[in-house]
C-alpha cells in the first residue's frame, strides 16, 4: 500500500499530496453555465476599450498586451468576476515597452501599477475597478506594454475569461488589445493558454515616463555588505521612456577607493570590469534594457556601483547624464562560520508519521574558507519546549559537496559524517561539534544535521523571521522506518525537497 508524504510543523499545518478532479474551469472548480451575456462598461471617463463579456473558464487573472496609438494613462478597468456581491480586490502589474507573452511567470518582469477593489456584479456583468494611482505612469505612442491583472481576493470570488483558439484582438482609435493568457493564484504561476480576458479598460491622455535606470548589487539597493573573496553581481535596468531611439551611451561602473569610476566594457557580456576605459559599455538608440554585470573579487572598501545613461552617443563620457541610479556597498572579511539564520527558532519540522528527518543548508565557500572544520548545531525550540528529541539523542551531522555546482542537491557528494550528541534543547543555543574529518569542499556545498524522532516529536528547528532566499535550505530522510542514507540523497524515501525558510544549522572553518 503506497504511503502519503506529510510533513507537519508545530503550528498545526500539514501539508499532504494527493490529486483533484477535472472540472471545466482551470482552478478545478465546476463551472455554471450563465444564462445572460451582456457587454457592458463602468463609468469612468473619457476613453475605454471593451474586449468581451463571455465568460466559459475562470480562476484569478489575465494577461495581455496594450498598444496605444497615442500617448496615454491607464485610469480604471472592469472585470468579469463571478460572485455578485463579493469584494474584489485587483492587483494591476505591467511592462513598459515589452510583451506579456513569455513574461506570465517571470514576477521580476513586472511592476504594480496600481491595486483597487470593487464589488463584484456577477457573471458577465462589469464590475468596476479604480485605478488612480496609475494616472501619470504613460504608455507611449506605439508601444507594446505587458499588462496583468490578478484578482489578489481569489477564493470568495473568481475572474471569468474565455478559451480562445489564440491571441484574439480589439482595437478603436486610441488602443488596441491583444489576448493572451488566464493566471491561476499565487500570481506569476505557469499560465493557461489561450485566455481572452473579459474587461474594459478605461484611459486618459498621459504623457509616456521619462528615461530612468536601476541598479542592485548582490540583489540589494541599500546597506550591502560582500564577503572579501566573493564575486559583486550588478543587476540593472534602463527603461528608455520618451527617449527611445535617442542616441546615447549607457555604462554601468563602479567606484573604487584608489582609481575611482570604472567602467563595465560588454552588453550582457562578461568582460570584466575594465580600470580606466573611457568607451562606454552600450553606444546606440536608447531602448528599455537590462542585464547582469559580475566583477573579480574586490578587497576591503567601500564601494559604488552605478548606471547612467549619457546624452550623446559618441562613446565618451558627456555630463550631465539623462539620469543615473548608484548604490553603495562594503566589502568586508568573511565570517568564520557559514551561516544563514539570526540563532533564534520559531518553528520545528518532522514526519507526522515519525521517522528520520535530515535538514541541510547550501552555502558557497568563500576564498580561504575550503576546509570546514567543525558543524554548529541547534536543537529544539525556545518557543515550543518539550517537542524535541531530549539531551543525550545520538545522531550524526554531515557535510556534502555539490559535483555540479548548481545548487541542487540530488547529487549531492557525501565528504564527512561526524557522530554527534544532542545537548542544550530548546534553549536556542548552538553546540560545536569538531570534524574528525575536516570536510575540504570547493563552489557550492552543504551541510546538515539528521534526528531520527517518534510521531509526536518535532526536530528540524526553524528561523522563520530572516528573509528567505530560494535555493538554499532542504529536507529529506524517510518516514517509514528505513535509516536515512546520507551517500544517495535520492535514495530516501523522501528525496532532497525545498523548505521555504532557514534551517538552523552552521558550518565553521
């Protein structure tokens, strides 16, 4: 008899896998055939466009392309929501110069133009939606621009669209729209096609935005710190605005604390960071762009990475600049422990069923830091007292290398095992424990703690309060009673899974 996976925390969810039965809407849920169709708009003023009010599908959004034939601002929308009376609550996301088409789930391609809420006038019929706050963000002359609507409410009511063969297209003569996909919930999940989405959209005159850039290191705009050793990853964007097609030079550099402004020579190319380059790194019509920059290991400083966008596309540095985005950050020595979470729990993690439970974290070795010496381990919870295997449980602690350096752990390379014992439960204090074999690891590796527990017991302890980062804390193990083998990650009853939060375990070196 096969068995169900379920993982339990101690706040009471459970999580199970199973599987849903077919219905006609893509949500899974039977659909009622309505017996009025009616096109009809809100009242918002002066100019709209109104696809169809037709509904035979539904779940929690749209998307689709706008291409004004003149400058315009967005200003309100109806919907096609299903359940009279309901409030709705819209979130409206958009794309300025680029398709939605390949964007549906890709969140970073998107940005909030404006959330309203409305009360749902049923099946067919308009239910109205302001958006003021997306007066002043212009789509230009000519443009195609992404937009996506996501009914943030989904679950007391849902939107109704309709199948379509393929992309089906409206147009008057300010606007056209052209149909693309229905959105289940969460937002930005993999998309139905094709979808007509069922609406009006209202629009103003508006002026397009001007040209603007952005700039993250290690994926932040503030207060960012870079381990000695480490590479800096520059992620920017240029949005070209009323200026597209305008000649300019764009550059992304950085400021150093002995040769000041250098610049990055490659579009989308890692060239390196080249010290004294005149030439900027893009020389052209000015269009909405976006890349990622990597630099070599930099020493200790403080530092300022930056995007500008120049006025004249002669490749030299002309100010003043159209614009320019820079952020600030320090490189410091790296700490003497790989570690993710802040030391305190908020939760614990088991089998429900009982069982051994191996959590584990992915981290990157630092320059200097390739030989991990000893496993910081931390048991129970001060939170959840008494759920915990007690002080004096035998257990082991490992440290694995990553063969292919992409963070995914099925392939995990076993380099050290050390027998450990449990101490200090549920008092939120790290215990360290001396490798007998110093682990020598290289890239991308990790490092874990297993517990075997009985079913009312919890043990993998939790930090649920620091930001998560995809790709870095997993579980594993086996829930029916089998040990856990930690040379074949993949040959556990249950297999290497993410777990949406840091688990708290460390590794010194």
């Amino acid at each position: 008899m096969k068995r169900f996976l379920v993982i339990a925390l101690v706040l009471g969810l459970t999580l199970s896998f199973g599987s849903a039965s077919f219905a006609a809407n893509d949500d899974g849920s039977a659909y009622k055939a309505n017996t009025v169709s009616t096109i009809g708009q809100g009242t918002r003023a002066p100019g709209s466009l109104t696809t169809i009010f037709a509904g035979n599908n539904g779940y929690a959004g749209n998307t689709f392309d706008i291409l004004p034939a003149r400058d315009l601002d967005v200003t309100a929308m109806d919907i096609n929501s299903d359940t009279a009376g309901a409030t709705c609550l819209v979130d409206v996301y958009y794309i300025a110069g680029g398709t939605c088409v390949g964007n549906e789930a890709n969140a970073s391609a998107w940005t909030l133009l404006d959330s309203g809420t409305g009360t749902s006038a049923g099946s067919d019929l308009p239910t109205f939606i302001d958006l003021p706050g997306a007066i002043g963000t212009g789509f230009a002359t000519g443009s195609t621009n992404g937009m996506y609507m996501d009914l943030a409410s989904y679950g007391t009511s849902r939107i109704n669209y309709t199948n379509s063969a393929g992309p089906l297209t409206f147009s008057n003569a300010d606007l056209t729209i052209i149909t693309n996909s229905g959105q289940p919930s969460p937002a930005f999940s993999s998309p139905f096609l094709y979808r007509a989405w069922n609406g009006t959209l209202y629009y103003d005159d508006g002026a397009p935005t001007p040209p603007s850039v952005d700039i993250e290191c290690n994926g932040e705009d503030a207060g960012v710190v870079i381990y000695n050793g480490t590479n800096c990853k520059v992620d920017f964007q240029v949005n070209a605005g009323f200026g597209a097609g305008y000649p300019v030079d764009i550059w992304v550099g950085f400021n150093h604390p002995v040769f000041g402004w250098m610049t990055y020579d490659g579009l989308g190319m890692y060239l390196g960071w080249n010290i004294g380059l005149s030439a900027a790194y893009y020389t052209g019509p000015l269009a909405t762009m976006g890349g990622t920059c990597m630099d070599f290991p930099l020493g200790l400083g403080a530092y300022k990475a930056g995007v500008g966008i120049d006025g004249t596309a002669n490749g030299n540095f002309n100010w003043p600049l159209y614009t320019m985005d820079m952020v600030d950050f320090t490189v410091v020595a790296p700490p003497q422990v790989y570690s993710w979470d802040d030391s305190t729990t908020e939760n614990l993690l088991c089998w429900s069923a009982g069982g051994e439970m191996c959590w584990f974290s992915r981290f990157t070795a630092y320059a200097g830091g390739e030989t991990i010496v000893d496993m910081h381990c931390l048991f129970g919870s001060v939170m959840y007292p008494n759920y915990a295997p007690g002080n004096g449980t035998v257990t082991d602690c490992y440290v694995w290398n990553d063969p292919t350096n992409d963070g995914d752990p099925t392939d995990a390379a076993l380099v050290s095992t050390e027998s450990i014992v449990v101490a200090n439960v549920d008092t939120d204090t790290y215990n360290v424990y001396p490798l007998t074999n110093p682990a020598v690891i290289s890239g991308e590796f990790f490092v874990g703690c297993n517990m075997p527990h009985a079913p009312s017991q919890y043990c993998a302890p939790i930090d649920q309060s620091t930001p998560y980062v995809a790709g870095d804390s997993f579980y594993c193990g086996d829930y029916s009673g089998a040990p856990f083998n930690p040379n074949d990650l993949m040959l556990n009853g249950a297999p290497p899974a993410e777990w949406g939060n840091y688990f708290c375990v460390r590794a010194g070196y």
